[in-house]
C-alpha cells in the first residue's frame, strides 16, 4: 500500500472529505487528492501533520518496516530502542549476523512486537 492509499484509507476510516482534511492540514482540497492518487507528494512538514492527526507513525504512513496503523511513536521508539541497543549482540552459534541477517533479524522482531502489542 502506498502513501496515498494509506492517506485515503486514514481519512476515510475518520469519515472525514478531501476538503476537511485539506483544512485541517491547511492545505487545499485538490492538494489531498493528488497526495490520495498519488500525483503529488506532501512536504515533510504536511507529512508530520497528517502522521500526527491521525495518530500514526510516520514509519506506517511510509509504507517503512512492518509498522500497523494503531502503532505510535512511543511504540516505534520503544521498538526502535530495543534493536538499536541489542543490535551488537546478534550473534549466532558465536558470528557475527552479517548486515543482511540483522535485518531479517529486524523485521521478525518487528513483526513478533506488532503481533504482541496489537492495541485493538
């Protein structure tokens, strides 16, 4: 799913039109259809917003890592944290993970988080 399918769904699931979330992120109307079709891209501060609106990160509105929608940034950071601070350690049978294995290794913990954090 790409940004604007992502923003489209957000909207709708809000019950929100093109032009309410335009005034909300006080841009205009046809600025959210081209982000929704995909023919304009939002600026980075437009992206904090609409992230920050609708409670997402901004790893999920990018379509990065396996982020759910219901995740926010203190769940990313947390996540992120955890990784960062472990990364040194992944070792198997005593080697080193090469860079590729560590990003396995990433995405199966990420994936294992979602799954035991789900906030429904």
């Amino acid at each position: 799913m790409g940004l604007g399918s992502r923003i489209r769904e957000l909207r709708k699931d809000k019950k929100l039109t093109q032009e309410q979330l335009g005034k909300v992120l006080n841009v205009s109307k046809a600025s959210i259809s081209g982000y929704e079709n995909e023919t304009r891209e939002p600026d980075s501060k437009s992206l904090v917003k609409i992230a920050e609106y609708f409670d997402v990160s901004l790893d999920y509105l990018l379509g990065k890592n396996q982020t759910p929608k219901w995740a926010n940034k203190k769940d990313t950071n947390d996540l992120e944290k955890f990784l960062t601070d472990n990364e040194g350690s992944m070792t198997y049978g005593g080697e080193d993970l090469t860079e590729e294995e560590k990003e396995q290794v990433r995405v199966a913990m990420t994936t294992i988080f979602w799954k035991r954090h789900k906030h429904d």
